[in-house]
C-alpha cells in the first residue's frame, strides 16, 4: 500500500532521513521504532507531505506521490496522528471531530462520529468538554478519532504513547490493534520499542536517518541487539 524509497530528506545542513526505505502492506500494522532524533517524526511528516524531500519517492497503491500535496494525500486516504496530540483546546470534543471530516461530502459522518465513541466510550460521555480540559490520554483518544474521522486507509501515529502512564498506553494501543478489524493499515512510530512490537506484524528500527534492523516483529523483539538498545533488557 504504502512503498518508501530511498528517501532523504534535511534541516539546512543536517541530514535527517539518510536513504530510508520501507514498506507497509494493506491491513499490517506495521512499527518503526527508535530513539531520540533518529529521523521518526520526520518521515512520518514526509510520508502525510508537510515534510519537504531531496530525494527518493513516497508510493501509496502504485501512485508516485512525492509531491502531491498534503490535503491531497487526505483525500486518497492518508491520515496522520501527529506528535503531541495538536487536538483544538478550545473546541468541543465534537467539534475537533467533525473538523477531522472536513473534507467529506458523504452523510456518514453521524455514523463515523458514533463510531468513535464506541471505540473510546468517555469521549461521548464529555462530547461537549473543550479538547483542552481532556487528560493526555484522553486527547490522544481524540487525536485517533478525529484522524479516523477522514476515513482513512492508512493511518500514521507520531507517538501515541508519549508521556502517557502505563494503563493508557495499554488501552491506546489495543483501540489501535482493534482497526486491524475495520480494514485500517497502520504505520506506527515509537520510542515505546516494547508497546509498538506487541502490537505490530512487521517493525523497523531507525538509527541516525537510516534503517538499521527490520523484521518480522516478534523477531525484533527476540532480536539480542534490539532488545538492548530498545528494550531496556
Ligand atoms: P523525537 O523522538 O525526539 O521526536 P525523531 O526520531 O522523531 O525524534 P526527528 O524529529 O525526525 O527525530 O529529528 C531527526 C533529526 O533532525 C534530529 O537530528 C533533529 O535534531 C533534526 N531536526 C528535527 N527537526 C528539526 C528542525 N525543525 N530544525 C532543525 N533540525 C531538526
């Protein structure tokens, strides 16, 4: 679904994406893990458009998309998480959904509203609480239900689990296993080596803007040098 080439991407003078490439499979769940600065949330911004390249290409369902434009990608099913939530402190939770359809003309919007809710139950029970008033938990539950809001295929997380307490990260991460069953694709990035591998089918691990392991993710997570630098152990 999603095929990543070679892409390099910079800060002025500092290279942040080396040459990555990867793939991501219709219906996987697929991990890219690493640590600070290692060039995550950068490809993660090149992948949605709102990241400029120097080079390689970005592929979604055969289609060359290295530079269609960021509300253009929305349109053809692409929909991103982004770090640190971004929910509208000041708009209801209702509203920062619908805003998440802001592209859609159809009239099932009601329907993928109520949809949302059953996935994160205390989102309906405070749909009218201003984003801003939510726990980081709770508003990264909004930010996955107003990105699952464009309909999308192929849904991009930037961290979800970042500075969430253990208990929330379990429960994020299961409302995320759970699309696997509406048809949702996932690329997933993480600092939360151990979280992101239990979930995912396949992971990579980044390293200083180049892919340095890749696997099955029950593989990475067996995998002596992963489980070192990842995973504490
Ligand atoms: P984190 O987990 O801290 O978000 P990351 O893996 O997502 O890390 P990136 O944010 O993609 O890493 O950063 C990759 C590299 O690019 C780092 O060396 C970082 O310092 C640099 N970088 C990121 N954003 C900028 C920016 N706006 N200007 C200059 N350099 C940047």
């Amino acid at each position: 679904m999603l095929r990543v080439e070679n892409l390099t991407s910079a800060y002025g003078r500092i290279q942040a994406l080396k040459g990555v490439s990867l793939e991501v499979r219709r219906g996987e769940i697929v991990c890219l893990v690493g640590g600070n600065g290692a060039g995550k949330t950068t490809l993660l911004r090149a992948i949605s458009g709102v990241q400029p390249v120097t080079g390689g290409t970005v592929r979604l369902d055969d289609d060359d998309i290295t530079f269609v434009p960021p509300h253009e990608r929305v349109a053809r099913g692409i929909a991103q998480v982004p770090e640190g939530r971004q929910v509208f402190g000041a708009l209801s939770i209702a509203d920062n959904l619908r805003l998440g359809a802001y592209l859609r003309k159809d009239d099932g919007i009601v329907a993928d509203m109520e949809r949302v809710y059953a996935m994160f139950p205390v989102l309906k029970e405070r749909r009218a609480t201003p984003g801003g008033a939510l726990s980081g938990g709770q508003q990264q539950m909004l930010a996955i239900g107003r990105a699952l809001m464009s309909r999308p295929r192929l849904l991009l997380l930037d961290e979800p689990s970042m500075g969430l307490a253990p208990i929330m990260v379990d429960q994020i991460f299961a409302a995320i296993e759970s699309l696997k069953q509406d048809g949702v694709t996932v690329f997933l990035v993480e600092q939360n080596a151990a979280a992101a591998l239990a979930i995912a089918d396949r992971g990579y691990v980044i390293e200083t803007g180049r892919i340095a392991f890749e696997g099955q993710a029950a593989d990475l997570l067996a995998d002596d040098r992963v489980r070192e630098a990842y995973l504490g152990l």
